[in-house]
C-alpha cells in the first residue's frame, strides 16, 4: 500500500504491538485457570520484563501522525518489549 499510494502522499505504516494490558487482554487472562500463571508467562516472553501498556503504543503513534515522520512509509514497528528479538 506504501508503494501504491506514496504518489498520493499517503503513508502507510504498522505499529505490531506485543501483549499490552488493556481492558480486553485483561479479560482474557483473568478467564484462565491460574490467571497468575498465564501473566508471568506473558511476562516471561518479553526481554523487557514487562507487559506493555497503552502508553508504550500511543508514543510511536503520535509520532507515525505527526509531520516528524513525513519521510517515513513502509515500516513496520515492533513495539514488543523485545519480544521478536528472542
């Protein structure tokens, strides 16, 4: 889409988030069995040590909509506490 669009000055990027607590992924733990056991897991898998939170998503976003990033179009952002690195 970045390259079929760049001439109508549209960009397109994504933003590919780990495990982020929020009202749905808290849901989704909390059915679980041992809902403790299936947060460290999550927790577990991310190098960072952490779960991410909205806040760590809504930063790349302001900066994906902002002119500070009118260069950028066909990226993809791993916003995931490391977890691709692994």
């Amino acid at each position: 889409m970045a390259v079929d669009h760049g001439h109508e000055n549209i960009r397109v990027n994504a933003i590919c988030p780990s495990f982020v607590e929020a009202d749905l992924t808290a849901a989704v733990i909390n059915r679980a069995p041992d809902p403790t056991a299936v947060r460290s897991e999550r927790i577990a898998v991310h190098p960072i040590g952490r779960l991410g939170q909205p806040e760590d998503i809504a930063g790349p976003a302001v900066y994906l909509a902002s002119d500070e990033s009118s260069w950028v179009t066909g990226s993809v952002f791993p916003v995931d506490g490391g977890y691709l690195a692994i």
